[in-house]
C-alpha cells in the first residue's frame, strides 16, 4: 500500500498554520492595542468653544462665593494631534440650572432656545464626557481670553475642583503675533477673511466656531507660538502697568526726568537703543528695539499734582500702525 505523503504531514501543516495564524493575529492586535494606547496618551490639543447664557435682569446670581456672570450652555470642541492634526470633535448643549431663560440676545446670536435644552445632560454629566474626550494629557486652546474664566466659574459654581484643568492659550496672541503684528482684538470671522479661509459654518454655534478656530490654529506655526507664549504674555500683562512720580516743579521736569524716560525693556532688563522722543501737549513718546520682545512704545505723560507736577510712564508693546504713527510724527517734527 502506497502511503500518501499528505496523510498526516498534511493535518500537521494544518495545526502548525491554524496555531501561527492564532498567533501573528494575537501579535496584531497586541500591537494595535499598544498604538492606540499611545496614541491615547500622546498630547492633545483641544480647541474649544462654548456658548453661555446670561440673566436677563441686571443681577448676576452669586453661588458658592463666585459671581455667575453667564451659564454655560454649549461646549464644542476640536481635537488635535500632537502634529497640530484637526481629528475627533465634540459637541454638546447643556441643560441649564441657574438661568433658565434665555436671555433675548443670547437667543437671536445664538438661535438656542429653552426647548431645546430642555432635555439635555448637566453641565457635570457634559463636562466628563467631555474630559474623557480630551484624554490624559491635553492643552486648551480657545479663540480670545473669556472661555477660561468662564469655564472656571462654571466649574465652581457646580462644585467641580477646577485646580487639574491644563495650560491654556489664547490663539488670538499668537494670530496677532504672528499675522497683524498688533494688539487689537479681532472677531473670528475677520481673522478667516485676513487667512483667505472660507466661511462655510454658521457663527456662534460651539462646534463651528472650535471647528473654523482650528482652521486658523493650522494656518499659523502653532509650535513656535506656545513655545513664544510666556513672552507673548509678558507683553499683553504691559498693557496694565504703569508708573507714577510727583514732586516736580514744572511740566518740562515731569517730562524730562531721567527715570521716567529710561528705555530698558521692562521685561528682560535689557538696555535698549534710545529712540528719538516727540514731545507734545504734556506727553513724550519714543520707540526703542529689544532684541527678544520687539519693538516697544515708551509714553510719559505730565499731569498737575497740586502745587506741583507728576508724570505717569507706560511702556506698551507697539503695533504696525503704532510705529508708522511715529514715524510720520518724527518725520513731521524735523
């Protein structure tokens, strides 16, 4: 009897291919459960919007110590990568608690109504969900500086610890770094027009408006602007600043004084190149270079103090139109 070479080798290969194809489609999902697991603890970047309602009378409630200027009502929200790639987006409303009517403008802009939030989830509920969204390690980055602080009070007034929640940027100090060079405010839809972007979304709906942010966070150098950011802010917070003498005899003394018109730059200590000063109508303006922080704008103001004179120094981070401002008044004065 011819014995058949497949006979048992045949069921053998069999077992030994079924047993390796077990085990290369263990090794798979091994390493697409390892990916993903890193993936999930790379660093996000969360763009996010919200919406809040306000009390339609003049009073604002107080609850748990704070003073609750607007309930928020719609979180939305863009996730990217730690390449800056725009990937999962959120978006919920929120049912809200405190100030149940809307408010009639809230309700024109936005177009939400009690109806419609009527049935929604809580802002606890929203807001874990809306953290397991976000992953492990994420920054926020919002479109002007009033959604952190209202976030924060939102979180307070729920009883929520708001001391974990992450940095945070405002992508408008990096756009005006970076794009206009000056320190003005701009509207969204007016940041899309100076980048070319198409305005495909309606305005003031939390997701859009996270959705149409990330667009202009993929048109500007993301990574240099939050490695800038600290120095971007050290200029924003000399806005608020300034400094004051007393005691001179006369408007020229204010003005003049050798401490009151130093040109060192209040952030870094850098001495400066002294830049020409224009004088006129009790006040002197110059611009002088730093190396690290740019072009500032040094004004002294003289004011009378009683019997006598004071002056007011404010050095201020100079914007395009602030600098061809002076240069046509140094211009003009020659």
């Amino acid at each position: 009897m011819l014995l058949m070479p497949t006979d048992k080798p045949l069921m053998f290969n069999i077992k030994i291919f079924c047993r390796r194809g077990f085990i290369f489609e263990l090794i798979f999902v091994i390493i697409v459960r390892i990916y993903i697991k890193r993936k999930n603890d790379d660093v996000n970047y969360i763009i996010l919007d919200m919406e809040w309602n306000q009390p339609s009378g003049r009073e604002c409630l107080t609850i748990n110590g704070v003073r609750l200027t607007g309930e928020i009502i719609q979180i939305g929200a863009v996730k990217l990568d730690e390449d800056f790639v725009a990937g999962d987006v959120f978006m919920s409303d929120v049912k809200p608690v405190f100030y149940r009517k809307m408010n009639s403008m809230v309700k024109k802009i936005t177009g939400i109504t009690e109806s419609d939030l009527s049935q929604c989830l809580g802002f606890e509920q929203v807001m874990n969900k809306f953290f397991e969204f976000c992953g492990k390690e994420f920054s926020i980055i919002t479109w002007g500086c009033d959604d952190i602080p209202m976030l924060i009070e939102n979180m307070t007034v729920h009883g929520m610890d708001f001391s974990g929640l992450p940095q945070s940027y405002d992508l408008q100090l990096i756009f005006n770094r970076q794009i206009t060079r000056g320190v003005r405010q701009w509207s969204l839809s007016s940041a899309m027009e100076m980048l070319n972007i198409e305005q495909k979304y309606t305005l003031h709906n939390a997701l859009y408006d996270a959705v149409n942010t990330a667009k202009i966070a993929m048109r500007l150098d993301l990574s240099q602007g939050m490695e800038n950011y600290e120095n971007i802010m050290s200029l924003v917070r000399l806005r608020g600043q300034k400094e004051t003498a007393g005691g001179f005899e006369n408007m020229r003394c204010a003005l003049r004084d050798k401490t009151m018109c130093r040109q060192v730059c209040p952030i870094c200590g850098s001495r400066l190149r002294k830049g020409e000063w224009i004088e006129s109508r009790g006040k002197r303006i110059s611009l002088a270079q730093c190396a690290e922080h740019g072009t500032l704008k040094f004004v002294v103001t003289a004011f009378k103090d009683g019997d006598k004179f004071a002056a007011c120094r404010r050095v201020l981070p100079a914007s395009e139109e602030m600098i061809a401002q002076y240069s046509e008044k140094l211009a003009a004065a020659r």
